[in-house]
C-alpha cells in the first residue's frame, strides 16, 4: 500500500471548500451514509453532498437534537445510531438493508472528544477506541451488503493528524492495566481509522468498495474541541488574543467548509477513481513523512506516517476488532 501513498498533484488547495470540491460532479442517485453528520464538520459534509444531488442519511445519537436544516433546503434523512451501542449500529444497518438500497458513500464521521478520566462501555471498552474506530468497524460490515450492491463504493473514515502520535497497544488497547491518557487514547483511535482503511480496501476492492481515510485539518469549534477552554485553543494556536478563530488552511486550520473538503474529495472525487487504501490531506494523497515532528501550534504535523499504513498491523487490528465484536466476516 505505501507505494501509493504519495500525492497525485491534484491542484486542489488546502483552502478549498467542498462546494469547490464537488463542483461539476453530480452525485444524483447515490445514497450517502454520514455518521454524526448533524454537527461540526460532518454537519457541513451532509449539506455540500445533498446540495450535489445525492440521498444523505444522517447517522445520529439523539435524531431529535439533530442540527439540521428545513428539509426544503437541504433534504436529508436523520435515523438514530449511537456507535457505543452494538444493538443500535445493528437496528441501523438492518433498516438500511431492508430499504433495498445501495450504499454509494459510507462517512465514518462521527467522533468522541477524549474525556480527562478513563471510561470504559458496557464491554469494558475504553470509549474512544470503542466509538471511533469499532463503532464504525461493526457499522462497515453491517453495511458490506449495500456497499457491494453500489457496484463502486467508498469507505472514509474521518482520522486525524494525531495518528502520527498513536500506537496499537496490542496487549491492552483499553487501558485495563496501563495508566490512562486521554491524547494517546485519542491517537490510538485515529492511528486505527487509518488502519481500518488499509484492510478494508485490500478486502472490499475486487466488490468495487474501495478505503480512505482523512485528515480534515483543525477546525475550532467541533466537538473534539469545543469542550476545550479558551486558554487552551488559544496555547494551540486556534484562536488570537480576542478569542476568534484563527484561519490558516495552508497551516492546517480551517474552516468547517474547509475542513469537510478533503472529507467530501475522498468520497466522490474522479482523482481517486483507481486508488484506494491511502491517507489524505489537503485534498490530496498525503505524503509520506517519518521524520519524528513534535506538536506545533503553528503547524501541527499531519502527513503519514509509515506505521499507520502497514499492512500486517491493518489485518492485525481487522482480527482483533473481530474478536471484540464476536463475529468474523467471510471476505
């Protein structure tokens, strides 16, 4: 897969929006999946591919809460899916499936800022790794039917610069018996989006379903960082003196039309018509980059890291994620 993993000079800037992105395709009968597609980023990303033409389904926690638009303006569907609930990702893929549908664009959207104290689900799962990443693992495979029936699918599953950071605890991902940090089990979470992305598309490409994973950039105000206070976006470099945003997509921080650009180009941009199992920025392939770069408020380092699309370690998270599921899929 690392060969791939090099940038196809598409011309397409980091200040793109994803109306700007999606201009000129027409995405008129596919179906879309966007999970926590009602909020921050993912909110924007249901709006520039209903506008596009295509059918959204909104996955969300609480539907009733859902901020949406009137359904005059941006028609879009909203059902309830709660990822830290097997039983709801069943409920959900099961309705889909008996709607007969193909599944065009599937957006593993939806995440889980890290809470500041250890908390493990119903199964003992720590909850970022149980939300980010195997929420929406148990959500693909539900959905593998519908995404075959498109006859050309796409998987993103929305990851993070923090991959470069994080590392598979093989032993104990969950933190039973090692000390708890929210920021690692917040990499660790990313870096399993990312390897999600490289197994799923070596399995699902010869069923036309291909794999992406993404780095929208930092946008102030989204869920993983809106809880954070005022000093601390401002020591990350977020926002200024006076508490606005600051707006550097050149540099990584963007806008929430910015930020669901690189979201919406994977989903349905004709660059990536042939590629697949790759990790993307800025609208493009991301370089490869394992030059060790600490955290910088000007800069947060975001390109990939070799680590993060190694193929053993993707087929190894496949199984593990299997096991914690209890069940294994048959492709």
């Amino acid at each position: 897969m690392s060969h791939l993993q090099h940038p196809l000079g598409t011309g397409i800037t980091a200040a793109a929006t994803a109306d700007d992105v999606l201009a000129g395709i027409d995405l008129t009968g596919t179906n879309a999946v966007v999970t926590g597609g009602h909020r921050g980023i993912g909110r924007e990303v249901t709006r520039a591919l209903a506008a596009a033409g295509a059918r959204v389904t909104v996955g969300a926690r609480d539907p009733d809460q859902a901020e949406l638009w009137p359904t005059s303006t941006v028609p879009v569907e909203v059902r309830r899916l709660d990822l830290l609930d097997p039983a709801s990702i069943d409920h959900f893929a099961a309705e889909w499936l008996d709607g007969d549908r193909a599944l065009h664009m599937l957006i593993n959207s939806a995440g889980l800022p890290g809470p500041p104290e250890l908390v493990h689900d119903a199964r003992g799962y720590e909850v970022q790794f149980a939300t980010n990443h195997l929420g929406h693992f148990q959500l693909t495979l539900a959905l593998w039917p519908a995404l075959r029936a498109a006859n050309g699918a796409r998987v993103v599953n929305v990851s993070s610069g923090a991959q470069r950071f994080g590392r598979i605890d093989w032993d104990d991902p969950h933190f039973s018996h090692r000390e708890y940090d929210a920021h690692v089990a917040y990499a660790q979470s990313k870096l399993a989006n990312v390897l999600h992305a490289v197994e799923l598309d070596r399995r699902g490409a010869e069923h036309g379903i291909r794999g992406y994973a993404v780095h929208p950039g930092v946008v102030v105000g989204t869920a993983l960082n809106g809880s954070s206070g005022e000093n601390a976006l401002r020591a990350m470099g977020l926002v200024d003196d006076s508490g606005a945003p600051i707006i550097d997509p050149e540099h990584g921080k963007k806008t929430p039309q910015q930020g669901a650009s690189t979201i919406v180009f994977a989903a349905a941009s004709p660059w990536l018509a042939d590629i697949g199992g790759v990790y993307l920025k800025d609208n493009d392939i991301s370089p490869l980059d394992d030059e060790p770069r600490p955290m910088s408020a000007v800069e947060p380092p975001a390109e990939i890291m070799s680590h993060a699309i190694d193929p053993a370690s993707a087929r190894r998270l496949w199984t593990l994620s299997e096991h914690m599921l209890g069940q294994r899929s048959t492709w």
